[in-house]
C-alpha cells in the first residue's frame, strides 16, 4: 500500500502538509494543493480510515435506519437505501445500514458510540418514538417521511397529502363519482406510518370538495387478500368505477381480479397507482400513476446532513411536488343504464 509518506516524497513536500491537504485543517497554496493532489492520484493513495477518523473526530459513515418490515414493499425502501448510498459516496461518505426494528436503541447506539456522524431515518411514524431521543442528541440527522410535529427536525418526503388529492381530482375529471382506495396492509396504519395516513388524507379532503364519494380499505397484499378486498368493495359500493392503489403487492392481483370478472380496464375500471414508474410500466396495464421520487428523496437526505456537518444546514421541510403520468389504465367513467 502506498504511504503518506511517499505521497509527500512522489510531490516534493513533507508529510505534514499532505496531512493538511487531506483533513483541510490548514490553508494550502493552491499550487501545492494540486502537487499533492496530484501525486495521490497517480499513487493511487487512499488514507485510512480509521486513522483519518481518529484524526478528524469524524467516521465519514451516515447511519441509514431502515426497519424493513414484511408489510411494507421493499424493494421502495431499497431503492431509497441505493440513492443515498450513491449520493452518499459522491460527498466522501459511506453508508452503515441498519435493518433491524430497534426503534430508540439504534439511534440511541449510533449516537452515543461515534460509528457514524449522523443518521438519516426512514419509516417513520406520525408519533415517532425515535424522535424524543434523535431531538435530545447533538447528532446530525435528517428524516425521509413526516412525523406529526416536525419541530428542530429536518424532513425530506413526497408530498403524500398531495399525492392523494392529485389521484382523486384525475379520476373526479373523468366523471368517477364512486372511488374506491386499496391501502397498505392493516399494520401499516396501525403504527400510523406518515406516507400512509398523509396520503389518506388528502384523498379524504380532496374527494370532499369535488363531491366524490370515498371508500378506503387496507389490503396485506397478495392474490388471496386482494380477492377479499376487492369483493368486499364491490359488494359496499357496486357502482364503484375508479380504484387507486397504494400497495404495489396489490397491483397485478387486482388486475388479473378485475380480468377474471370481465371488468376491463379503463373502459369498466379505472385504475389509477401510487407507486415506483417500474412497477406502472410493467403491470399487465399500463397504469397511470403518481411515481415515487426515490433517487430525488435519497439525494436530498444525503445533501441536507451533508450541510449539517458543514455547519451550514438548517432544520427544514422538503416535500417533493407529485407528478401524475396518464398511461392505459384510466379513462372516462363508464355510463350506466
């Protein structure tokens, strides 16, 4: 391995002012910065680690707290993980990934045990207990999702609320006045998930000001859960003729359903999703859909802690403005005899 010190021979400088070019610590001339910088890439030098952090008081490792669950889809939830893992890497740092559903143990051992400068956590509930702890720290940290109370926090999310009031005023323009919303699963709003609940309510304040009437039921996913939900809506509100569906489980279970009971879509249908563009795009019908940003929320966590430890962040709320793309599977509501 090439050494400090032969990086300091290889530009002609001493050790110690290649030790200030890379903890930036003193001021350099530019002219010597960019020998040293120089000779580190044609050496190929990387610092190590843990001397670096020892150094810096610093790990350069973010802590990414994601419970995966088996009620939620995961592969959203990795795709999250991957953006901030990349944007991450773009700023110097890497990602320790915490899977487990340890609530305010994790924050409690990633604050108090130096592993990482700060955190960024996901899943997060309306009433968070994480957050009583996350505001007692001194650790940096910023949320993906919304809690009830975002005071001194810093958040980054779709704008979810939105999100729902976008699906509903589609449908309503097409003439659907029986609207029917297949959830996540049932433990989902147990926990009172943010995305969830705010998604909620805005298809319940929107559907209210167009006059639109409303039916909400969870569904766990899966053909046999799908086949319930869907007969169960049916039967409560049979002249239903737009469903929009937060549950990417649920999606091509309910529409082979649909198939099966010769409701064609969009003509009988309307099927409007809120869910990744990949998941829209491959379905059996190309579904209209609201996408969820998760590249642009994963880029933006990772840059608002990045601004925290630079002692030039502020506690903020960023909601990503939804975007609806009509595809196959919406049209006007069917006339009925």
């Amino acid at each position: 391995m090439v050494t400090l010190a032969e990086v300091a021979q290889h530009a002609g400088v001493s050790a110690s002012t290649v030790s200030y070019v890379l903890s930036g610590k003193r001021s350099i001339s530019a002219n010597t910065r960019q020998r040293v910088e120089r000779s580190i890439r044609e050496l190929g030098y990387h610092p190590n680690a843990g001397a670096r952090a020892l150094a810096s008081s610093r790990s350069n490792i973010i802590a990414l707290m994601i419970p995966l669950r088996t009620d939620m889809y995961v592969p959203v939830m990795m795709e999250i993980a991957i953006a901030v893992a990349t944007s991450a890497r773009t700023h110097g740092y890497d990602v320790l990934l915490l899977t487990g559903e340890e609530g305010p143990d994790a924050v409690r051992r990633v604050a108090g045990s130096g592993l990482a400068d700060g955190m960024i956590l996901m899943d997060v509930e309306l009433d968070d207990e994480r957050l009583p702890l996350l505001r007692a720290t001194d650790q940096p940290a910023v949320l993906i999702g919304l809690p009830a109370d975002t005071t001194d926090l810093t958040c980054v999310d779709l704008d979810f609320r939105a999100t729902g009031a976008l699906c509903v005023e589609h449908l309503a323009k097409q003439g659907h006045h029986d609207i029917a919303v297949i959830g996540e699963a049932p433990a989902v709003y147990e926990r009172h998930t943010g995305f969830a609940e705010r998604t909620l309510d805005g298809l319940r304040s929107r559907s209210r000001e167009l006059g639109v009437r409303l039916l909400h039921r969870p569904c766990d996913g899966g053909y046999d859960a799908m086949a319930v939900t869907l007969a169960r809506i049916l039967d409560e509100r049979p002249g239903t003729t737009g469903i929009i569906v937060q549950n990417e489980s649920a999606v091509e279970p309910l529409l082979a359903l649909l198939r099966q009971q010769g409701r064609a879509v969009p003509e009988d249908m309307s099927v409007v999703a809120i869910c990744p563009d990949q998941v829209a795009t491959q379905a059996s019908v190309r579904l209209t859909s609201v996408a969820i940003p998760a590249q642009e929320m994963g880029r933006h966590a990772v840059e608002h802690l990045v601004a925290k430890f630079e002692g030039r962040g502020s506690d903020e709320v960023v909601l990503i403005a939804p975007e609806l793309t009509v595809r196959g599977s919406t049209g006007p509501a069917p006339t009925r005899p």
